[in-house]
C-alpha cells in the first residue's frame, strides 16, 4: 500500500501561493511587496482551479508563483527595504523623544539608495529586449513630464522626464527614424524605427490636468522609477552608437525661458562640423542667438523650387523631389511600392520609408508657427523630417530660428485660425520694411510669397512620406479625414480614400435613388393629404391578367373601367390648380415634341413610342430611360446575388456539421461588416449630396 499524500504538498496547492502567504515568507511590508514586484516583473497569476490552488473557503484570493516568491528570497533590494524600515523606527523613535534634530539628521543623511541597475541587466540580457518595452516606459514618462508638480507628484520627477525624454526626441531628430504620427482624441501617437524595432507611444495634449483622489500615485511612481532608469540605460547606449556624448549638454537658462528641445546641446562625432558650417551660414538678428537668418539660400531660389514643385502635377511631383533631394548614390535605393496584380487580389503591406527619405521632406523650407499652434510637437515633427530652420513668436519660448514673421525667407507658416486677405498698403507696407526689425503682423493676414497651412498637413505629409497639396489645408478650409496610418485597408471594408463608386457593389446606388424617391413621395402625399388636397393612387396590375374582387384572374375586367371613370370624375370635379398644357402655346409645343423626339432618336427608340409613354405615364424620355435602366441593373444585382446564394447552400449541403457551422460564422461576420460598410457609404453619400 503507498504511502497517503497530504492535501497541500503537491498539484496546485505547491506551484501556486497567496499574496499573504508571500508577504509573511519575505517578511516585508505590503507596499514594499509591490515595488519589488514591479522591479521584477512579477505579476499575479490565475490557476486553473481555486479551490484546489487555496486551502481555504474564499476564492476572491491573488495568487503567485511559488518559484517567483522564492526567486525574490535573493534580492538585494530586500536588505534595502529592512534598511529603510529600521531607519523609520529610529526616526519615530527620535521625534517621540522629542529631538527633532536627530530626526532630521537621520531622516537626510541615513536614507538608504536604491539601485535598480542590476535589476535592468536581469531583465533585459540584449539592447534589443530593452527597444521591445520601450512603449510603455515612453507613453508614461511623457505623461509625467506634462503634469503639474503635485504632493503626489515631486518636480524632480517630472524635471526628470523631461530631461529623458528631450534627450530620446533628439536622438530620433539625429538619426531621423520618426515614421508616423498620429492626431487621436487621446493625444498625439508616434511611432519610430529604432534598430530594426517599431516602438509607439503617446503622449498626451499640453492642458492643466485634473489630480482626481482616484489615481494611485504610489503604484504609478514605482513604474516611474523603474522606467526612468530603463531609459536612461537605453538614451545612453542610443547615443554612443552613433558617436554622441552622453549626457549631452544642458543650458538650464534655456530651459527656464521655454527652450525645451532647444535647451540640449549635442556633442560627438560629426555635430561639431555641422554647427560650424551652420554658424559660417548664418547671422544674428537683433543680438538673439536663436534667430538666424540662412545667407547661402537666397529668398528667390527657395520660392522658385517652391513653386515648381507646387505647380507640378502629384505623379511628376512625387519623382521629381525624390530625385532631387535624393543623392545620385541612393536614388537606385529609394523604397518599391507594391501593386496589386487584380482588382480582387490582396492588398500588399508598403514598405516603410527610408532614414534618407525623412531626413529630406522639409529640408528645403523655413517654417513659423503661429501663436495659437501647439509648438513642442510641430517642432519635434519637423525637426525629425529634416527642417533645420522654424521660427515661432518670442511668447512660445526661446530657441526659435526667428521671432520676426516678416522675415523674408520663411516659405510656410502653420496657423489655425481663418485669414484674410490684407489691403494693397499693408502688403506694401510689409514688402518695404526692415527684415531685420521684429514687426507684429496683424492676425488673419497673409504675407506675399508664403504657403500658409494648418497643422494637419505636417501629420498628413510625414504619414504619406510627401508634399502634399497645400490649398487642401488652407486656412479656414474643411480639412480632408486624418485617418490613422496603421489601420490598413482591407478587402470588402469602407475606405475613405478611395471614391465611392469604386467602392459600391453591383446595384447599391440604384436601390439608394429608388428608396430615397419612393420615400420622397411618401412624404409629399403626406404633406399633400394634410393640406386637403385629394391624393389620387393607382396601382396598375399585370397588363397578360387583372385580379378582381374575387381573387380571380380576369381579363379586361369591368373594375378596371370602372376605378378609371371614377378617377376621372375626381379629377374633373377638382378645379383647384390649372392645366399647364392649356396654358402652352403652339411654339412651346413643337418645341417639346422636338425635344422629345431628339431625346428618343439619341436613346435608341421610336418618336410615336416616346410620345406614346409620355402621354401614358406623363414622364419625359429621359427620366424613363433611365428608370428602366436602373430597374434593370436592380434585377441584373438580385439576380447575380441569389444565384451565389444558391451556390453557397449546395456547397454546404455538402459539408460535415462542423464545417458548415463554420462557414456560417464566417458569412455572419462578413455580413456584419458589410453593413457597417454600406451604412458608411449611405453617410458618405448623404454628405456628398448635401455639398453638391
């Protein structure tokens, strides 16, 4: 006979443990439990059965690991926690004595320091680990370093965030691995290419947030503390990749008067030369550092490349600026775009634009952003995509190129308010003055000779990786749809950048005008009979058989005579309006049956069966032709459909019961989507008919 096992020493009663039964074998508190948690990476888990799992009655009960719990028994991090627990106990010790120097004293000298480097290195054992979860650690630095400082929330913290994530921003403007970017209700989504690795974050609007008691701020700030050293490892090894010293420098003066990105200096290999070429390019106005005036790209060149790559057609455009800003060397280099070989073929994922492509989409143009533009991310964008020269008013913070917006070679100004058009004398005025005297412009003015856009099209240009049209984003224009980059179109689903009759099944605009037309005249008749204006109906039956009251088919019954005199008598006895016919000359006649007859001859039919259903139905030519046409097409689409329909049962009539309910799901969720495409194309439809 085997031996009994005892309940609780193997299954799942061993691999798994409370979060009680955990607290008390590492012998620290509950709050010191969850920052090493977090530290490690470890999280809890589910078992499959709690009642096996727990050796008691309740099942609202957090388990772990057994093998994690006992992984932290070695942590160093726990001698720190005893350490800062001792430490408490000497400082509440101190202050019940009442000597509150000591306290003091033990309070900044004795805190012990945590170290979580060794933490990084177990685990993240390559870089590229590190790049894989990075997208939460940005996502929430960013938060941080936009929020308010706070008794939650210390402005170390947040000085520490912005620090970090400047210094990750111009690594990226360095190396020009932004790709998209996104405007969504929930803030601003990026996505870089670091080494091979897609990285996405977001960060949120600049506003005054709202501190609700809601948020815990404790559990927030251990992830803070942890990604704040996650990214400090990971800016370090970015920068020595590429030669840069880290960290690079910071002009704290800068910074107070709203430099931001401007407030870094980047030193290493290579920056040296570019700023002295840069410094040799330009001069100072008005004794402002951040204010530069380009002296080797003359004001007529930038507005004549301009205006020919403007005026050229999208096609010729797209190839010409490829091949002009591209070097002879990389031209043979520039990224294939796929196409589809047929119509029904699958739509192929594009390939993502090169560093060189990037770094030469605003290289050509010197931009200044209004006022009322939100200044960090445009600068951020554009300074990605290759701008080495923005400027923005003196309010905005310094670092700008220019604050003067009458500077000469500024060739785009991003504003989002409506403009108009100024006078002859303040255009003159404006040409004749002073470049180098900072004037305020008038709001809603342009100036001669620059391209004025809305921020969108900076967004909508990097996610298509070229210039687009500018008077699409004019200001006070209805924007085209910001659609995400990363949603793709797929097959059978509504896409909003193709036109809707590419996108309309066989017969759907035919059966939209005829329900819309028979809704119209419902609603006419309605309005009609609440007016007291008798509605006369007639539905005609069958021209081979007519149906009497009976139910039997008759040919050429009395009650079809009978409901015609009768609708005739109506009609003559209502007297309200005039008969247009009688109120024709002969000329306006002949010139009708002239109209009709040309109508029919170009139609395909006869004058006498024109002017025979015209005079039965009293419609024109035209409209009847197109009528039947449409009711054609209706019937060809019915037809086509339950033909496919008839095909579909047989193959399933064929399958197992496993198969076929399978199928079933599947024709379900596609019939799911095809609605809810068809209900975009009616919107569309409705939106186009309303503008047209």
């Amino acid at each position: 006979m085997g031996r009994i096992k005892k309940k609780g020493t193997s299954g799942q009663a061993k691999n798994f443990i409370t979060r009680t039964q955990a607290v008390r074998k590492l012998q620290i508190s509950l709050p010191d439990f969850r920052r090493l948690c977090i530290f490690k990476g470890i999280y809890p888990r589910e078992p499959r059965n709690k009642k096996k799992a727990s050796k008691s009655s309740t099942h609202l009960t957090t388990f772990y690991y057994t093998k994690d719990i006992q992984y932290l028994l070695h942590e160093p991090l726990l001698a720190k926690f005893r350490d800062h627990k001792a430490l408490a106990k000497k400082i509440a010790r101190s202050l019940g004595r009442g000597e509150v120097g000591d306290a003091a004293r033990l309070e900044k000298k004795g805190d012990p320091k945590l170290s979580l480097d060794h933490i990084i290195k177990e685990r993240y054992p390559t870089f590229v680990d590190a790049l894989r979860d990075l997208d939460d650690a940005l996502s929430l630095l960013f938060l941080f370093a936009n929020l308010p400082s706070t008794s939650n929330v210390s402005p170390k913290t947040i000085a520490l965030c912005q620090r970090l994530c400047f210094e990750f921003e111009h690594y990226l403007i360095t190396t020009n691995s932004l790709r998209k970017s996104f405007l969504s209700i929930k803030g601003i989504y990026y996505q870089a290419t670091v080494q091979v690795q897609d990285i996405l974050w977001l960060v949120p609007y600049k506003f005054v947030p709202r501190i609700t008691g809601d948020v815990d701020f404790r559990i927030m700030a251990t992830f803070v503390e942890f990604y704040t050293t996650l990214l400090g490892f990971v800016n370090f090894r970015l920068y020595t990749s590429i030669g840069l010293v880290y960290p690079p420098r910071f002009n704290g003066k800068s910074d107070e008067q709203g430099g931001e990105l401007g407030a870094f200096t980047l030193e290493g290999r290579g920056i040296d030369e570019q700023e002295q070429n840069l410094g040799q390019a330009s001069e100072h106005v008005n004794g402002d550092p951040g204010a530069k005036v380009v002296a080797d790209l003359p004001n007529g060149d930038i507005q004549k490349q301009i205006a020919a790559i403007e005026n050229l057609p999208d096609a010729e455009q797209d190839g010409q600026q490829d091949e002009e800003q591209l070097p002879e060397e990389d031209i043979h280099d520039a990224i294939d775009t796929f196409e589809a070989t047929a119509d029904d073929a699958d739509v192929l994922p594009q390939p993502q634009a090169s560093s060189n492509e990037a770094a030469s989409l605003f290289a050509p143009f010197t931009f200044f952003l209004s006022r009322e533009t939100p200044r960090q991310p445009l600068e951020f964008i554009l300074r990605a995509f290759g701008c080495k020269r923005i400027g923005w008013d003196a309010v905005l913070g310094d670092g700008a190129f220019t604050n003067n917006e009458n500077d000469p070679t500024i060739t785009h100004q991003i504003v989002d308010r409506p403009l108009s058009a100024s006078s002859p004398e303040e255009q003159a005025t404006n040409a004749s003055s002073d470049p180098s005297v900072s004037q305020v412009v008038r709001p809603g003015h342009r100036i001669p000779g620059r391209t004025y856009v809305q921020p969108q099209w900076v967004w909508d240009c990097i996610n298509e990786v070229k210039l687009l049209r500018p008077d699409l984003y004019a200001p006070g224009a209805t924007l085209p749809p910001h659609l995400s980059p990363w949603v793709k179109p797929t097959k059978g689903a509504y896409d909003p950048t193709v036109p809707l009759a590419e996108q309309e099944r066989e017969g759907e605009a035919e059966e939209v005008e005829d329900s819309d037309q028979n809704g119209a005249r419902e609603e006419e008749s309605e309005s009609d009979a609440e007016d007291g204006v008798p509605v006369i109906t007639s539905k005609r039956p069958p021209l081979d058989a007519e149906i009497d009251h009976h139910g039997m088919d008759i040919a050429g019954s009395e009650s079809d005579s009978d409901s015609t005199s009768s609708a005739a008598s109506v009609a003559s006895s209502f007297g309200g309006f005039e008969d247009p016919a009688a109120s024709e000359s002969e000329t306006e006649i002949a010139r009708n049956e002239h109209q009709l007859e040309l109508e029919a001859e170009a139609a395909g039919a006869t004058f006498s069966e024109a002017r025979s259903i015209t005079k039965a139905n009293g419609a024109p030519v035209k409209g009847i032709l197109k009528q039947s046409q449409g009711e054609e097409a209706r019937k060809k689409a019915a037809k086509k459909r339950r033909e496919e329909e008839e095909e579909l049962e047989r193959r399933k009539m064929m399958m197992g019961r496993k198969k076929r309910k399978l199928v079933e799901k599947m024709l379900y969720s596609n019939k799911s989507k095809d609605d809810e495409a068809e209900k975009l194309r009616a919107k569309r439809r409705r939106i186009e008919a309303g503008k047209s």
